[in-house]
C-alpha cells in the first residue's frame, strides 16, 4: 500500500510512461521505493542489486511518524518500537519533551525487505548478484554494463531512465559525472536498558568534547535498546564511545556500524546522457537531514520526487520541498556545530513550556514549522542561533582525501 501523497505525481504523469524502460541500481530503501512508484504506473522497471540474496545490514534506527505517511502499511513490518517523549540531557541538566505523534524505532532490514516485496507485486524485476559497472549513451537512450557476481558473465542493458540508489558511494552517479559525497562514521551498540527506563522514550546527550552531533539511546524493546554517535574522525569516535559506554555502564550486546552521507548543499538529482536520463535518490544524493544525520524519510521523500519527476516529465514539488527542507536543516547544524558546553546548558535552560509544546507539535521532518514556532515562543534561541552562525570556524565534515 501506498499513501495518497506518494500518488500526487503520478496522478498527472504524461502520456507514454508505460512502457518506458527504467532501470533502478542499488536495492536501498530509496530505490525499492521508486521502482514501485514507477511499476505501478505502467513503467518497464529492472532493479539490479550486487548482493545474491535481499539480506540488508541489520540497524536499529529512530525516524518520525511520517514515514507511516508515506509508505502506509508497507513500513508497518519494520516497526519495533514507538517513542513518545525524548529526555535531553547535559552537563547536569535534564529535559523532557513530549511527543504529540511518536516517533518509530523500525529495523532497516526490515523496511527494505517490505519495499522489495511491494515493488515485485507493482510489476518490477528485481535481479540480484548484478554489479553495475558502468553506462554510456546510445541511439535508443542508455546502455548499462552489468556484470553477473556468480559466473562473471557481462550483460548490455538498454534503459531510457537510470536510478541510482547506490548509496554515498555510487557507482551511477560517478559514470555520469556527480562528484562523491561525503561521509562521516556512525557506531551503534545494542545494550540493554538501563533500570528504570521507559519503553517510550529516548535519550540524548551532548557531549561537545566527543562529538560536534550526540549520543543517543534508543529503545528497541522493553529490555534492549541501541545506544549511538555519529562522529567526524573514526577512531577519536570509537575512543569516545568506549568511553561513554563505560561511564553509563552499558555493556555492547553487539555493535552495528555505516558511514552516513553529510548534506552540504542541494544536488541536483537530475543529468542528461546523450538521449537518456540519469537520477540520483536517497544517499546517492546525498539527501540526510543533517542535523541528526538521518536519511530513511528523505530518501523516501527522494525516491518520490524522483519517480514524479519522471512521470511528469521534469517538475517535482516533493524534490523543491526536500532541497528546502534540508537546507533548513543545513542551516540550523551551521548554527551548531561549534556550540561548547555552556552553549547547551544555555539551550536546555531556555526549554520553557511553551517552546516545548511546539517541539512536541511538528516533527524533525518539518524544520521551517518547528524552527519558526520555537523561536516565536522563545526568542532568545534567534540570538543564540546567530551566534553560532558567526563563530563557525569548521566544515560539516573532513575534508575528501
């Protein structure tokens, strides 16, 4: 199933969609989601995937309530746990914030799984132990060289559209010029709960000598949950992880890791080769609200952009709605990344009921609205805010060697 909002685009797709052959590189959440888009429309979609089987690393990750939105039943099996209040904690201080819609904590394998499932039942053919080498334009569009991982054998694929869902490190996007985007590590431990803390919330905390981001404690379960960070230098990271792991006195049950895309500024997801169209979605575009470093509902805001711009022939809302929604996030990390201590005590003193209720009202996934209602509600974050803008001295993430 998916939502009415996902079916705005397609809605007004211009004739001769069907039966245009698309091919989708990369079996991500964002690509499966964009194949069954297209399928469901009438599109020729292939889904090339360099793994044997559909088993995607294992992540415990926390994403907003709009991802029911969008995806409706189709995200409800990946679904472990539900979060109503988040507890901020620094240097001695605590707030609580409560949720009007709760977040989700879902399993990345799981989602996955469900968007492959969908996108074979819309019509798509998904092929797996493919590896994407490279494309080059023809007279019929794109030719696409796929390597097949069991026996070596190549195959010439003939698309008129190319996807690249790739990840950070696309294949797609660099045969058709986008330059790499950047990345910083993650780590993630599965622990268990500490006593006395609620299945229905989370923690954070800033911890400014460790991590420009935070920490954060995310129940899975009503025993287990998935402690992380996100960090700038992978080793300075693991040695302060260890060590804040060792302070809260949590012990690794397992330890899960990736290196997330840093969104630094808008790129452009679309690039004419020769007759034929190339799109980036998802990580491939580097399309992660930067301030918390999450990626599953704006890659799946990608995807959809991606596929309404296809059907429709060039425009999409949902993509001019993403750009600003992830510059709205680039600037407020811009205003954050060089805060100390005093600046987020400073932050959670100023957390008065008001600002609360209107942290608890929009989401993570609607940073105009937030931004704009907790400042009304508490002006002295605007000071605060422009102070951070002035003093930032460092990039977003390590220069690209």
């Amino acid at each position: 199933m998916v939502s009415e909002t996902s079916h705005r685009g397609a809605a007004e797709a211009k004739p001769g969609v069907a039966g245009q052959k698309i091919a989708v590189v990369g079996g991500s959440a964002a690509g499966f989601f964009a194949a069954s888009l297209l399928a469901q429309k009438g599109a020729s979609v292939r889904v090339f995937e360099r793994n044997e089987t559909l088993d995607p690393i294992e992540r415990t990750l926390i994403v907003t309530h709009r991802m029911r939105h969008i995806l409706g039943a189709a995200g409800e099996s990946s679904i472990r746990n539900e979060i109503r209040r988040f507890e901020i904690f620094t240097d001695g201080r605590v707030a609580t914030v409560p949720l009007k819609e709760p977040d989700l904590i879902i399993e990345r394998n799981a989602l996955i799984r469900s968007l492959a499932d969908q996108a074979q039942k819309a019509g798509a053919q998904l092929e797996f132990g493919k590896r994407f080498h490279t494309l080059a334009p023809n007279s019929r569009g794109l030719v696409l060289d796929i390597e097949s991982c069991s026996d070596g054998s190549r195959e010439e694929v003939h698309a008129d559209t190319v996807i690249g869902s790739d990840g950070a490190a696309s294949r797609v996007g660099r045969a058709a010029g986008w330059e790499p985007v950047r990345t910083v590590p993650l780590m993630q431990a599965i622990v268990k709960l500490p006593r006395g803390m609620p299945q229905d919330t989370s923690r954070v905390w800033f911890v400014p000598q460790d991590t420009p981001y935070f920490y954060w404690l995310v129940p899975e379960s009503a025993t287990q949950g998935a402690l992380g960070v996100i960090g700038e230098s992978g080793p300075e990271m693991r040695r302060a992880f260890e060590g804040f792991l060792e302070k809260k006195g949590l012990e690794p049950l397992e330890f899960q890791g990736a290196r997330i895309p840093v969104y630094s500024r808008w790129i452009p997801v679309h690039r004419r080769v020769g007759r034929g169209s190339v799109y980036l979605a998802g990580d491939a575009a580097g399309q992660v609200k930067v301030t918390t470093v999450g990626g599953i509902v704006t890659g799946l805001r990608g995807a959809m952009g991606v596929a309404e711009a296809i059907l429709n022939g060039g425009p999409s809302h949902e993509l001019r709605a993403l750009r600003r929604e992830l510059d709205m996030h680039l600037l407020l990390r811009r205003t954050m990344h060089e805060f100390r201590q005093e600046d987020y005590s400073r932050l959670v003193d100023l957390l008065n009921d008001p600002t609360k209720r209107s942290l608890a009202e929009y989401s993570r996934d609607e940073a105009w609205k937030l931004l704009w209602r907790v400042c009304l509600r508490q002006p002295m974050l605007i000071w605060m805010g422009m102070r951070g803008l002035l003093v930032r001295s460092r990039p977003l993430a390590p220069p690209r060697r």
